[in-house]
C-alpha cells in the first residue's frame, strides 16, 4: 500500500518562491549583524536534556521535544515507570532538540572560552523545535535569526541591539513598534508586594499571557496560584498607566515604592529612551511594563517587536541575561541577545505585499535547443556565462521548443537562447526576450558581452 505524503504537525515544506523569500529576510538581517561586528556560528540541532531543561521556566520546560532512549535504556525505563517510578522516563532520556539558540549559544561560549576574543559577538540563523500548538504564525519547527554579546555589561549594547532591530525593519519596509521593559522593574514591583522568588516566577508567568488570555484571565490565573490579591490591583495599575514614557515611569516609581532594584531597572530603562532619543532611534520604542518575556534566565532590559498595523504577534524579542553562564561553570559574563522570527516576519511581508520583485532571481538564461549535438554546444556556451556570474541553465532534451520556452515562462527566466542547426552552422544565435517577446540574433562574442556586467559596450538594459 502507497504511503499518504503528509507532514508531522507544524512542519512546512518551502518551494522555490517560498525560499527566495526567506533568502531576502536572511540577507537582510545578516548584512546588518555583520556591520555591527557579529561574527556567523552554528551549534548542533542537538543538545543534552540537561543542557536545555530548567531554563525558559516551567512553561518552557514542558516545550522542549526530548528524544527517547533506545535499546535497553528504553526497555529499561518503561519498566521503571510501569512499577510506579515516572521519574525514570526523565532520567533515561538524554538528548533533546534545541528549544532556542541562545542557552545553547551559552554552553558554546563556556565550552570554547579560550578561543573567543571577549566581548564576543556572535550571530546565529538556524531552526528550533517546540512542542507547541500550531496556529496561525506559531510552528513547531522554526527559525530564529539571532545575535547575542557576551562579556560586558554595558548599556551601550543594549542601544545597539535596539538600533539592529530599527534598522533591520526599517529596510524591509515593515512598521513596527520595539516594546521595552525591565525584568528589574519586575523584581522590585516582587519585593513591593512581598512575593519570594517562586511567587514572582508564577507572576511573570502569568503577565507573559496578558495578550492571548487577558487582564481577567491573568487576575484568575494569579489568584489560582495563591499571589496575594494585591498582585492582581497592581497588575491592574500596570496595565493602565499612560501617557508619555516620562509619565509611565513616574508611575512606576510610585508602583515599586523603595526597591532599590526596581529604581535601578528604571533607572537603565531611562538611560536607554535618552540615548535613543539623542541618536534618532526613538521613535519606534514604547515602554510596556506588562512585558515579561517569560524566560528564566532574562535579568535586564527585555525587548519585544510587534508590528504596528498586523495582528500577528511577536516578530522578535529578547533581552539581557546576567548569568546564563554560571550554570555550565563560567559565572560573571553578562550577555544580552535578540532574536528575528524569521516565519512570522515573511507572513508579514507577505501579507502587506512589501516583498519586492525578486521572482526574476535565479536563472538568467535558459539555451533551448534540438539535438545533442547542439546541447553539447550549448554547454560550453552556457559555462561562459556562468563564469561572467550569470545563472544559466541548458534544457536537458531536445523537446519541442514549446516546451521548451513553457519551461522558461514558469521558472522567470527572462532570457532563451535559441539554437538549432543553422544557428550552429552560421555561428549566429537567435536570443529571445521572454518578457518583451523581442528576438535578435548574436554572435557568440556579442551575446557574451551582452551579460557581461565588466563590457564596454552597452547594449541596453537586460
């Protein structure tokens, strides 16, 4: 019996057109990362479990695709559990796939410490797996563009991160806002109503939600984890300040009373909206105290993109981690990353039409011919003009032209060479303008100058 072709749940295939829109957004953000100084690395798409687990928070932490013992390890561990011990299954299973690029940008930097140069800075484009619920934007196989600075703690990196980001949207075309908080801010808002360190994990947790499930739903879900009543007014007040961010601060300042950590976070929050402001890169921040990024390991400013006129969720976020290395043995290096959704960013462009016309990258020149001994010519012809940089294709048999050029039609290539016997008897080949249906006959020199982008003569736009 034939095997139904289907995919798993949030897997996607990606044609040709799909990819060379990803290509676009790829270069794009790479360009730019690279005129800040990051430097391209890739790390495995697996890692061991107890690498990833304990470090994106509860939720978090039920996401990760763990990958299942086999052999006796496996048979060993359903026994286990078949007598009434769960934890075994955990125990056995030691490998799981990458939940996100910047815990493992962290083993990385650790494990390879002695041939990094400090501050390091890296970028990273690469798929991550979670075990989410598809929708609408949201996949479980999917890939994040990021770049991360590991080594110091200056501010000056945050401003840099946040300028990235500007200027990456700012060439694809998207509007978009850079939302900002900081999880000291969060702390101090903590320690005002007296919630310990568990309590402020479910508080965040809980925040995190306030798009998808709103104020109410955050208020119960504090309430059924048993914060105090005044968690859920101050996350009211929260959600109602306004104004000018000058005035959302002030409101805070009254909202985290004496925390010396909450005045620090707002403090740095203010140094980064003055900064901006000096170097015109203000104008797409918006502070949102109810912004969480519900990642254990953020300690400082956090960031997220929306866009302005979609209703498509998040197209980046990310923030600053003071000791994400501390746990594989390297205390003491600050860091601070942020990340593109590249999936979400091409429904984006997709859906405000603002790709531009980049069908017609990809093969230039198609040679249609009629026999073998004519592709056999072609081939050395078309070698040409692949060593000029031009992407040419010989159509591999001597089909009716129609097909031929039906071919060249359906793949965008502007241009057919056109060669038969005559052609090859007189040395003179007919090339035809697929989209001006315009045909002309060249020489071999000629058409060779023709896609020569170094020729002196000019033979018109082509």
């Amino acid at each position: 019996m034939a095997i139904k072709p289907a995919l798993p749940k949030g897997a996607r295939d990606f044609l040709p057109a799909e990819m060379r829109e990803r290509t676009y957004i790829t270069e794009v953000i790479s360009r730019i990362f690279e005129r800040y100084g990051y430097q391209r690395i890739e790390t495995p798409a697996l890692e061991r479990n107890q690498t990833l687990t304990g470090k994106y928070g509860e939720e978090g932490d039920r996401l990760i695709f763990k990958i299942a013992p086999r052999g006796q390890k496996l048979s060993s561990a359903l026994q286990k559990v078949a007598e009434g011990q769960p934890e075994a299954w955990q125990q056995a299973t030691e490998e799981a796939l990458r939940y996100d690029l910047t815990v493992p940008f962290a083993r990385f930097v650790v494990q390879h410490q002695q041939e990094l140069t400090f501050p390091f800075k890296r970028y990273q484009i690469q798929p991550v797996w979670r075990a989410d619920r598809p929708q609408k934007g949201r996949y479980r196989e999917f890939t994040q563009c990021d770049a991360d600075a590991v080594g110091s703690d200056s501010l000056l990196l945050d401003l840099e991160l946040i300028a990235i980001y500007q200027e990456v949207f700012d060439e694809l075309g998207l509007p978009v806002a850079i939302r900002l908080n900081h999880r000291k801010v969060l702390a101090g808002l903590g320690e005002t109503l007296g919630l310990n360190e568990e309590e402020l994990g479910h508080f965040t947790m809980a925040l995190d939600k306030l798009d998808k499930i709103g104020l109410a739903g955050v208020q119960k879900e504090l309430q059924e984890r048993g914060l105090p009543e005044t968690a859920a007014r101050t996350l009211e007040e929260l959600t109602a300040l306004d104004g000018s961010s000058a005035e959302k601060i002030q409101g805070l300042l009254r909202l985290v009373g004496s925390s010396a950590i909450g005045q620090q976070g707002l403090q740095e929050l203010n140094f980064l909206l003055e900064e901006a402001r000096a170097l015109d890169r203000h104008q797409s921040l918006q502070l949102d105290f109810t912004l969480a990024r519900g990642l254990d390991y953020y300690t400082g400013t956090i960031m997220e993109v929306v866009p302005t006129e979609q209703a498509l969720g998040s197209l980046g976020g990310g923030g600053r981690y003071d000791d994400l290395t501390s746990l594989f043995g390297k205390p003491g290096l600050s860091g601070i990353g942020i990340s593109f959704g590249l999936d979400r960013i091409q429904l984006a462009l997709r859906e405000a039409r603002l790709f531009p016309a980049i069908e017609a990258i990809g093969t230039r020149v198609l040679f249609a011919h009629f026999g073998q001994r004519e592709a056999l010519y072609c081939l050395n012809l078309a070698q040409a003009l692949r060593q000029l940089g031009v992407p040419t294709e010989v159509y591999p048999e001597a089909v009716k032209l129609k097909k031929q050029l039906q071919y060249a039609q359906k793949k965008y290539i502007p241009y057919v060479v056109l060669i038969g016997e005559e052609e090859l008897k007189e040395g003179r080949f007919t090339l035809k303008n697929m989209e001006q249906g315009q045909q002309e006959e060249l020489s071999k020199i000629e058409l060779l100058e023709r896609f020569n982008p170094n020729a002196q003569t000019n033979h018109g736009k082509h």
